[in-house]
C-alpha cells in the first residue's frame, strides 16, 4: 500500500478566501451587491440596496422607515405646492454609488 507524504495533507488544509476577502486583502475598493446595508438618502436609517444598475454607478437603496410623499403642484400653471400628508413605508431611493 502506498501513503502519500506530509505534504499533500498541508495543502488540503489551505482556506479558500471569498472574492470579497481577496479584494479588500489587495486594497481595491469593492462595487456594492444586492443586499447590502447603506444608508437613506433622506432620514439616515439603514435600509438594504435592492436593485443596481449595470455599469455600477447607480443603486435604489429600500429605507424601511415611513417617508413623506413628495410635494406636489396643486395645477399645471400654478406655481403653489402643496405638502402631501401621505406617509409611505419601505420607499426606494435611487442614489449614485460612492
């Protein structure tokens, strides 16, 4: 019967690094990745990141806090907003990546 050296168990026991691990080991800076924490815009919670684009430069960021609606005009000629006072739940803000 053969039995293989010392050697060959040493390299089984070697742990594989994620992609993430090799790329902060290396100093680069990582892109963002579905379900990522990262904070509103708005109200500075953490919500996730739910969608991003595919050159990587924008991401919709989902805030599970309540936000106000926007303020809309009370007529297409008139210059007179008027504050919503509808409030929303899990709002997805989109956002450049930094």
């Amino acid at each position: 019967m053969f039995i293989k050296s010392g050697a060959s168990a040493r390299k089984g026991n070697t742990r594989d690094f994620s992609r993430k691990e090799k790329v902060v080991k290396q100093g680069v800076l990582f892109g963002v990745n579905i379900g990522d924490l990262s904070k509103c815009p708005e109200c500075e919670t953490m919500g996730r990141v739910v969608w991003v684009s595919q050159d990587k430069k924008t991401m919709g960021v989902k805030c599970p806090a309540s936000h106000r609606e926007a303020a809309r005009s009370d007529s297409k000629f008139g210059g007179t907003k008027i504050p919503s006072t509808k409030n929303r739940k899990n709002v997805v803000f989109l956002m450049t990546v930094k």
